[in-house]
C-alpha cells in the first residue's frame, strides 16, 4: 500500500516549517537566565538565586476553554496565545510571584504553519509584557482526534517568590475590604454559555449597536494581565489576599483564599455590569445567580485589604490608571 505519515494525516515538514516560523518570535523574549534555545529536548532556565533568601516556585497550568470556538469563527489566531499567558500569570502572580517562563502546548487536526505563527505571536506578546521567557513548548498534529481547521491549546506557567511573601490568604481577618479591578470582558471563563446563547441568534460577525462593534471581536477581548498593579500594592504591603476571577465568578474564585471561618459580604450593585453581560443575560434569560455563579461580570481581580491600607491601596491603583471598586468586605 505505500503507506506515509502524510497519507495518514501528519507533515514533518509541516512541523519543521512551523517551528522555523516560531524561533524568532521565542527567542525575542529570552534574557539572560534562558541558557538553551528552542529545539532541544527539554529548556534550560538558570534561577538568579542571589536575588532570594528562600526562593519558592510557584507554577499553574490552564487553557482557554471555548473561547477558541470564537477565534475559529472569526478566523482570527493573534489574541487567544495573548490571553493563555496573561491568564497563567494572574494565576501565580496573586500567590505574590513574578513570572520565569512559560512553555506552550498546541494541538491540531491539521498543523497550519501560518496559523500556529499567530498564535505564539500571541504568546510572545504576553511574555514580554509579563517580563517572562517563551523558553519551550510542543506542538502536535493529531487527525482525526481534532478537526481540521481547529486545535487545542495550554499553557504553563513558572515564577518565584520569597517564601516570606507567598500570598496565601492566611491573613485574612473579618473586617477587611474587598476593592475590585475591572476586567477586560468575559476574559477565558463562561464561554460554553455565552456561546450557546449568542449564537443561536447572533453571527460572530455581527455588528451590535450595545457592544460598539462585531459580537466576536468584544468576545476574544484580551484577558488583562494584572501583575504589575498586583506587584505594586503587595510590595508596599497592603493586601491580606488577592482572587483572579476565573471560572466560578467572584464568590467561588474568592473563598478559596478567604478562611474557613470566615465569609464575603458582596455590594452587588457597586458597580455597573459591562454591556456584554447584560446581553448574554437578556438574550438567554440567564437568573442573577447564574450568571454570578459563571461570569466575572466585570470584575477581573480583587484585592482583600486592611481597612486602614484602603485609601494608599487607591491611590497606587490610580497612579497606574486602575479605578478602585469597593465591591465588599470579610464577614
């Protein structure tokens, strides 16, 4: 029969071109802790452990769900890589730690060169705004278990910090305010849901009057990074406990850092809700409790904070131009 890896579905030179495409863009985030380049078996990072007494790795892995539904209706690859690092590094950096590197894992039903090349152009935009090293990565052709013209993707993530300054929420005492940070839109949570309700009414490619443009762009809106606002206020000291709200909305992202002992008071109508909420909630006739349940409803990080640092914590927030939502406190 003559059988190839070709005629069963997969290009070596596929591959080969796709990781010539990709090089350049790695390499235009390594420093100088990266000792290997993109290739080898596995990637070289050298820990500057002068800069630390007792340095701690922190790591998260995680992906993008369904929001590459959009990205595929749209036909548009450049922001879901973007959104991978930004959500890997809130991950680690609300645990206090500053991202290292960052390694990529994409699948596909047919490996598209072109295509992959968005996507870490992507990744390589979120690196260098991060400061973090694209050192290494795998991409897989998989027929017949993926289909052609889609793919799957994760990413993880490795920092460090300072044993004496992990964020763990261990020091979260009843009283304590909780100030909200808006996010950027539905982030890389509850697309499941809002998909299934948009688009069983609405084209991806549709113009909205309320969203200010086409339905998919405001859907793959990038997911914020906030790790520099982050940095800031724990380097002066001020919060008890920092929440990334993913999947699970604000309550279930935030009690896992709160003590057991204690619990959240949320003003739910301390903030206006971002447009794109309120049409998934109409066009679906969501319930209120649902929809907290499954969406960050504009909300994207939050900050548990002593009542007494609230006021400096607003002010470092507003030098960097993040309004302060004082969205609650720990009953």
């Amino acid at each position: 029969m003559n059988e190839t890896y070709e005629k069963a579905g997969v290009s070596i030179e596929a591959g080969d071109e796709t990781v010539r495409r990709i090089k350049t863009l790695a390499r235009s985030t390594f420093g100088k802790n990266v000792l290997s380049d993109i290739g080898l078996f596995g990637s070289f990072y050298e820990l500057d452990l002068e800069k630390y007494h007792k340095p701690v790795l922190v790591s998260s892995v995680d992906g993008v769900g369904t929001k590459l539904k959009v990205a595929f209706a749209m036909d548009r690859h450049d922001t879901v890589g973007h959104d991978l690092v930004n959500h890997c590094v809130n991950d680690i950096a609300v645990c206090g730690a500053e991202p290292l590197y960052f390694l990529d894992y994409m699948a596909f039903g047919k490996l598209d060169p072109a295509v992959a090349e968005k996507i870490v152009e992507g990744f390589t935009r979120g690196c260098l705004e991060n400061g973090c090293a694209l050192i290494g990565g795998e991409t897989a052709e998989m027929p017949g278990l993926y289909t052609e013209g889609e793919y799957d993707m994760s990413g993880t993530i490795v920092g460090v910090v300072e044993k004496d300054r992990v964020i763990n929420g261990s020091g979260i005492n009843k009283g304590d305010i909780l100030i909200g940070y808006r996010s950027s839109g539905l982030h890389t949570n509850g697309y499941s849901l809002a998909r299934k309700v948009l688009f069983s009414r609405y084209s991806p490619r549709e113009y909205m009057d309320e969203l200010g443009g086409r339905l998919g762009d405001e859907l793959l809106s990038i997911h914020r990074s906030y790790l520099k606002l982050i940095k800031s206020l724990h380097d002066a000291g001020l919060v008890n406990g920092l929440s990334h709200i993913t999947g699970g909305g604000i309550v279930g992202n935030t009690t896992r850092v709160v003590p057991k002992s204690l619990d959240l008071r949320i003003n739910w109508s301390a903030w206006e809700i971002p447009p794109v909420f309120e049409l998934i909630r109409k066009t679906g006739g969501i319930s209120e409790e649902e929809m907290r349940h499954v969406f960050n409803l504009g909300i994207g990080l939050i900050a548990i904070v002593p009542p007494q640092n609230v006021d400096r914590a607003i002010q470092i927030a507003k030098e960097q131009g993040e309004e302060s939502i004082l969205i609650g406190e720990i009953v």
